[in-house]
C-alpha cells in the first residue's frame, strides 16, 4: 500500500483502478513517438480529405485508399488520446509497446499498399485538372504518412525492447 496515491488509497483501488480521474501526459506530447502520433492524425486527415474531395467513387482503386485512411485515422486518434490521457496505465496488463508496435507495423504495410495504388491510379490526362492535382496530393501525403508509421515502428520497437529511454516508454512500462 506504501505505492498508491492518496486518491487511489482514499477509494480503496490500486494505480490502474478507475478511482483515479485521467489526467493530460505532455510529456507524451513532447516524445517522438507523440509527435509522429500527431503528424499521422494530420497527413492522414489530409490525405482522405484530399480523395474525397474529388469523383473517388468512380475509381475502384480509390474506394481502397480511402478505407485504409480513414480506418488508421480513427485508430490513430483513439491510440493518441489513450496515450495523452494515460488512460494505458488504467489497462496495465495489456502489452502496450507491443500493441502499439504491432498497430504501427500493420499501418505501414497498409499505408505502402495505400499510397502505390493512390500513385499509380493518378492520371496526368485527367479531364478534370482538379482531381488530378488532389489524387496527386493525396499520393504524396500517404506516402508521408507510411514514412512516419514506419518511423513509429521503429520507435515502438525500441519501447517494446527496452532500448532507449523516452516518455511513450517510461509511461508504458512503469504501471507499478
């Protein structure tokens, strides 16, 4: 009991119970790892914004790109509000720096197969110059986004083995 907090002591839990209210990390804020969670929210909003602002829907190819953005952005925003509000050491016996590992891994794999079929679906012929410089932006954003979920990984991958000391780890890893 000499490690719980008054408030967790007062409300008979311990550090992970639901007694205590979550509070804003900026630590986590400040990390690379909340950095590149930030910039992944940004470019991926960007990048489906960008196609569905053009006929995406007459191009199969599209229909994948905005899947894929759409459903990482969601994910993303959910994995960085957990972090921000330290709401992981409320869960402490799920292996976060694996999850997250694992979550920026898959992201990258599907961001790769996001951004060649964006790529390779543009059209310089386009009749509608506007599609074009959209899709082409569109292209150039998810290729941004692969680069900054595959430095994730590498970033996640050190939290998970231990090397390496920053605040995504420490919060991660010190739930007693």
């Amino acid at each position: 009991m000499a490690g719980l907090t008054g408030t967790a002591r007062a409300h008979g839990g311990s550090p992970g119970s639901s007694a205590t209210p979550p509070a804003l990390d900026g630590a986590f804020l400040r990390s690379p790892l909340g950095g590149l969670m930030g910039a992944q929210a940004v470019l991926g909003l960007l990048v489906w914004a960008l196609i569905a602002d053009t006929t995406y829907h007459l191009h199969a190819a599209y229909g994948w790109v905005m899947f894929v953005s759409i459903f990482l952005w969601v994910l993303t925003v959910l994995l960085f509000v957990t972090y921000l509000l330290q709401l992981q050491l409320k869960f402490y016996v799920v292996p976060w720096p694996l999850v997250l590992m694992i979550f920026n891994a898959a992201a990258t794999v599907l961001y790769l197969t996001a951004f060649v079929t964006c790529a390779a679906a543009v059209q310089p012929t386009s009749w509608r110059q506007w599609d074009y410089n959209r899709r082409a932006a569109a292209a150039f954003f998810a290729c941004l986004v692969m680069i900054t979920y595959g430095v994730s990984t590498f970033f996640s991958f050190c939290a998970w083995k231990g090397l390496g000391n920053n605040a995504a780890t420490s919060q991660v890893t010190d739930h007693a």
